[in-house]
C-alpha cells in the first residue's frame, strides 16, 4: 500500500481508518506492506514509527525506495495506491507496469479527487491512470461510483467506506479535560466552513452558559474564538474516547464536495458511535443506510435543530449513543472492511473486465502512461 500516511493522525482522517483496515487485513493472515512519503509535518507528530501488524516504510523520496518497492510490489497478490499519497502519479506509472499484482487504486477524497481530475491533473493519480486500475474503491459511494465508470473510464469502481478498529475505540470513563455540551473534531476545510459556523459557532454564540470542544488544526491563526469554546490544535487517537465520552453530544459534520456525491461518511462518524457518544450531523443522501436517523443518530439543519438537541434528556441522547455502538459493531468495523475489500479483489481478478489500450486511453483522456 502506497498511501498519505499511517504514522501520524495529525490534520488527516486517512490513517485511524487504515489502521483499522490493515489490522483487519493482518488478523485475517495477510501481510500488509505500507509506503508512507516521511513528510517534516506529520514526522514532527508521529504517533509511531513501528507496529507489530504492518510492515511500515518511511522514504524521503520515491527514487530512494523505488527499486525495493518495485521488487516487493512485483511479488504481490495486491498492489494498493491511494489518494494524496505525495507523487502518487508517479508511483502509479510504476506499479501499472507490473504484471502479476492485481493494481487497485483507493481514494479516500473521490468527489474532489473527481473535480480535481475536470480541472486538471493531480500530484497523486491523472485522469489516464484511472482506467488501468482493475480496481477502484472509492470512500464515498453514491453518484462518484456512477461517474468513476462513465466518465473517467473506471472498469470496476467499489465503494470501501471508512471504518473503525473496535479495540482502540470504545466506551471510557469521562475526562474533565473534554467535558463540554458539544464537541467536535475535524480539521479546517473551506467547503466544510459555513457548517461550522451554522451548527457549531452559532450555537455556541447562542448558548454562552455551556462548554463547546473543538479539535482540530489549520484553522487561521487569527480567529478570535467565542470565550465558551475549549480549542485543542491536535488530539491524539489515545484520547478520541475519552473526548467522544467526555461531551453531551458530539457534532459531524460534511464537506460539501462530499455531501453532493452523498453516501459519504465520516471515519470519525464510525469513530464516535463505536465510543457510544450520541452523534449530532448534518444530513447527506445515504446516510440512514448507515444509521436510523432518530434511533441512531440525530439531525440537525439548522442552529436551533443543534441547540435542541444539546438540551434532550441525556438519557435519551445515551440510549442513542447505544445504539449507534452496536450497529457500528455489526456493521463498519475495521473487519467488515477488509473482508468487503477481499471480495472486491476476488470479483476483480475473477471478472472479465474490459481492457484499454494505450490507445483508447490517449484517444478518451488525452494522454498515456506511456506519454507520461
């Protein structure tokens, strides 16, 4: 696997998940290799550098690991790359040459990997490696999936949604220092900020006796927060259950990229509801196949649909927190994933796909591997 990272949780939802998933791969008696691009911010906040479950590789650049990489790569069942791993493109050029691994691209970003590639290309995948892939699995399902096939060429795209490792993310005694009415987690992204200030920083203003909790970094420097809101830059995987257990309700909330494909959650979704904190989110097509709105999550449009629900019986919120453990247990675990993963690989090293030649590939995107 060749991925943005595995050792650092800072300012990204990609490496919780994948911890999940190849802890998973690994107790089901597979052997999981991952390539991490050792970039100065995530090595600053590194959560570690080893792990009995994976083999995990840090290079400061592709030619100093190439010819190791190619050589184990070339003697896999399975060569994974994925979304905003550093120069992805060109490890894609390399892979894609290799003859007996299946090739599978996994993108964790697939709406704005979509709108990246109509508007130009990317420093991790182009618009004419898409279609090599005999496998695409995609983060968000919905009309990215629809759009994978008959737009960039994909020949079997799979929806891999994100998940969480029950053994790291469960039920804890509260902290004080997470104590709050609300909290919320997620790193700055533009098209998620009017969310934030609708069902966050609203509320907030509107509610100046209760504690509010947000965690996260890159957020600019020079907000002025409201004096109730407790501010944490970073928050380490460790102290995720205690934070979801620490706050009456704990709020999710979508970029609008991803909302507009729907069926698109959250790793911290899964995340919070396997700690049994009662979720709080906005609403995106799809998501009640994930969780009954009422029973197993709460809705919120607007301000007042938030403030209500920081102000139900907290033995009500509990109940909802209950529930929305178990279905993540019985549904969207780290386990669930990877053996949805293996069924993929089997449909598409079974399956009579299509194949493009270079060719059709110049002719449909306007460029080839080769060219590249």
């Amino acid at each position: 696997m060749f991925g943005l990272t595995l050792s650092s949780s800072w300012g990204n939802g990609h490496a919780t998940p994948y911890r999940a998933l190849i802890r998973a791969l690994n107790r089901l008696g597979h052997q999981v290799t991952f390539y991490e691009r050792d970039v100065e911010y995530y090595a600053l906040r590194r959560d570690f550098r080893t792990v009995p479950w994976c083999e995990l590789i840090l290079y400061e650049n592709w030619e100093e690991v190439r010819a190791q990489a190619l050589n184990r790569a070339a003697t896999s069942d399975v060569v994974i790359t994925a979304s905003y791993c550093p120069g992805g493109a060109r490890v894609n050029d390399d892979v894609l040459e290799l003859s007996r691994p299946l090739h599978v691209f996994y993108d964790l970003d697939t709406p704005i990997t979509l709108k990246g590639l109509r508007e130009g290309e990317l420093d991790y995948v182009r618009r004419d490696q898409l279609p090599a892939f005999e496998l695409v699995l995609s983060w968000t399902g919905g009309a990215a999936l629809k759009q994978l096939e008959s737009e960039f060429g994909v020949r079997m795209a799979r929806p891999l949604f994100g998940c969480v490792d029950p053994d790291d993310y469960k039920p804890t005694t509260t902290d004080e220092r997470f104590q709050c009415a609300l909290s919320y987690m997620g790193t700055y992204a533009a098209d998620r900020q009017a969310k934030l200030d609708s069902l966050f920083l609203e509320p907030v203003r509107q509610m100046p006796n209760e504690q509010f909790l947000l965690a996260g970094t890159l957020y600019p420097w020079s907000w002025q927060w409201p004096q109730n809101v407790r501010r944490f830059d970073h928050v380490a995987p460790a102290d995720h259950p205690a934070l979801y257990g620490s706050a009456r309700l704990t709020l999710n909330l979508t970029r609008a990229e991803m909302a507009a494909s729907g069926y698109c959650p959250s790793g911290r979704l899964f995340e919070a509801a396997a700690c049994g904190a009662a979720v709080v989110s906005d609403w995106f097509d799809g998501l009640d196949s994930f969780f009954t709105p009422g029973d197993e999550i709460v809705l919120a449009q607007s301000s007042t649909d938030v403030i209500a629900a920081v102000r139900r019986d907290r033995a009500e919120l509990a109940q909802i927190g209950r529930a929305a453990r178990v279905r993540t247990l019985d549904e969207h675990t780290g386990m669930h994933r990877a053996q949805q993963m293996l069924t993929y690989f089997n449909q598409a090293s079974g399956a009579q796909l299509p194949a493009r030649s270079a060719q059709q590939n110049r002719e449909r995107f306007g460029t080839t591997l080769e060219a590249a």
